[in-house]
C-alpha cells in the first residue's frame, strides 16, 4: 500500500512562560524607524530586559528597564530584514518577531 509521511513544525511566538493568555505585541510590523511593544501580562515597574537578535541569534541591541505598560524602540539604525524581540522578566519570557523595512 501507500504510506505518506507528513511533517508538521508547531512554531509558537509571544508567550511568556506564565500562563497561556501572557503574550506580547509589536507594531508597526513592518516598521521603518519605531516599534511599540505592548504587553498586559508583565506587571508595572517589573525589570525586564528587552533584546534583539537576528535571524542567527546574535545580540543586536540589549536594553534593560522597567516595564510601563508599553516600550518604543528606535529601529532606524537596523538593517532591513527579520528580527526577533525577546523580554525577559523573572517570571518568564517572551519572543515576538519582526520586520524591520
């Protein structure tokens, strides 16, 4: 008989390691010159660590803060291609990705 053999990769984006309905967002995506990261699952001055890598995972840019609701990045220095956003907080983390025009 006949035997086809499927593969399926599950890729999940956006969730902090918390419970299911913690996620993040990024927009605009495609962006030219600014992203605006929002999240309502990390707490209000909660320290994170956002960081940017490459499609490689290299480290592009790394910023430490406290959490306020929302953080703008300036992305204008990028080179355009796919990036992935990750934040980090104790309690989890989370990685979102986007691209940069």
């Amino acid at each position: 008989g006949c035997q086809i053999s499927v593969g399926i990769v599950i890729v999940i984006n956006g969730v902090l390691n918390l419970n299911s309905d913690n996620s993040i967002s990024i927009f605009p995506n495609p962006a030219y010159d600014q992203i605006t990261i929002k999240s309502s699952s990390i707490h209000s001055n909660e320290p994170v660590v956002l960081s940017i890598t490459d499609l490689l995972g290299q480290p592009i840019r790394v910023e430490k803060m406290k959490w306020v609701g929302n953080a703008d990045i300036n992305i204008k220095s990028l080179a355009s291609g796919i990036y992935f956003l990750q934040i980090k907080s104790e309690r989890g983390a989370a990685v979102q990705k986007f691209i940069k025009e």
